[in-house]
C-alpha cells in the first residue's frame, strides 16, 4: 500500500531546459553557446552536488571568455534566463495539494543553487516535505543515499513510497531499493496511473 509520494522537480514540477538557458545566457553575454555547453558539461556534477555555487561557475566564464560583466551580474542574468526559461507545472500543484490531504508528499531534486535559492523565494518548496536538493545536502540521483534519506524522513519503507520521475534511470534506482515508480510525461498521464495504484487524490 501506498502511504507516501516522492516527486522530482525538473521535467515533472517544473518545466525547464538546460540547454535552452545556456544558450539564451551565451547569446545574451556574447559567447559561443557550444563553447558553454562544454564548460558546463565538466562542472556539471559538482554544480549538481554544491561543490561549485553558480557564482563561482560565472567568475571562471567571466574569466575564460575575458567578459567586462563581474560576476554578480552574471549570475543576475543567469537568474533572469532560468526564470524566463521555465514554467511551473500549475496543473501538478492542484494534485499535490489534494494529494497532501491524505499522504507525506515530498521532493528531491538534482538542483543548483541558484535554482533552489529562486524556488524558495517563489515559496515552491511550501507544498512539499521532506524537500531534499542535491546542492544542499552534496548528494544527487541516481545515488541511493538521496532516496533513502527522503523515505526515512517520512518514516516509512521504501515498498510504501510512490517516486515519480521523468529520467528512467533514476526511476530503475528507486524500483531496485523497492519503491513504486511513475515515469512522469504529462499530468493528465499521471492522473491516470496515481488512479491505476489506487491513489486517493
């Protein structure tokens, strides 16, 4: 039986790309979006794990790039683009609502910190608990210490919690540890499967 629910943030709560935002912040400070792409692609673990703040990711491309902008406003504009470039999933968040009326429903994400610091301001994070944030606490999917932490938090065992994900991969991890999973395509999709469980919502 089903007696808690586990979300991912981006892909399922919040609709955001990468890609896009790297390209847009490349365009909009005069470097080539491909050349960024790279340096994000070998920093990427430790942005994920907090073990490099988006402020110091700005200073070594203000630096590699030799760009006039200092590092504060880089990372003002890098909030700017994440902002303008993702969509909070409002249908979801009516579901988790009604979900919380009968159920623990928490969060984990794979985030950077400026990404977390921007939904905490938007009070995003108030509509779930436990909320664990890779950059905040250095551990990140598909590491088992980031679903165990959440499921003990809520108190339960893994068979009684529900993990909803839009990455395959982090879906296997939590399966093996014995959770339930929904990979996650849309919300009226996942209507449909939170029903086929017999989810109360």
């Amino acid at each position: 039986m089903i007696k808690g629910i586990l979300f991912d943030l981006g892909g399922v709560v919040v609709f955001n790309h990468l890609d896009q935002q790297l390209e847009f912040f490349a365009k909009e400070v005069g470097i080539d979006p491909a050349e960024l792409k790279k340096l994000e692609e070998i920093e990427h673990d430790k942005l994920i794990l907090g073990k490099l703040s988006v402020k110091e990711f700005c200073s070594s491309i203000r630096n590699k790039f030799e760009l006039e902008k200092d590092s504060a406003t880089l990372v003002l504009i890098w909030e700017r683009i994440y902002e303008d470039t993702s969509q909070l999933n409002r249908e979801l968040i009516t579901f988790v609502k009604e979900l919380k009326k009968k159920y623990p429903v928490g969060l984990i994400s794979n985030i950077f910190d400026v990404t977390a610091s921007f939904h905490q301001r938007q009070k995003l994070f108030y509509f779930f608990k436990p909320v664990f944030l890779s950059c905040r606490i250095g551990i990140a999917k598909p590491d088992i210490k980031m679903y165990a932490n959440a499921i003990k938090s809520m108190g339960l065992k893994g068979s009684e919690v529900l993990y909803i994900d839009d990455c395959a991969d982090h879906l296997k991890v939590a399966t093996d540890f014995g959770m339930k999973t929904i990979l996650f395509k849309d919300t009226p999709q996942l209507a449909k499967e939170l029903k086929k469980l017999k989810v109360k919502f």
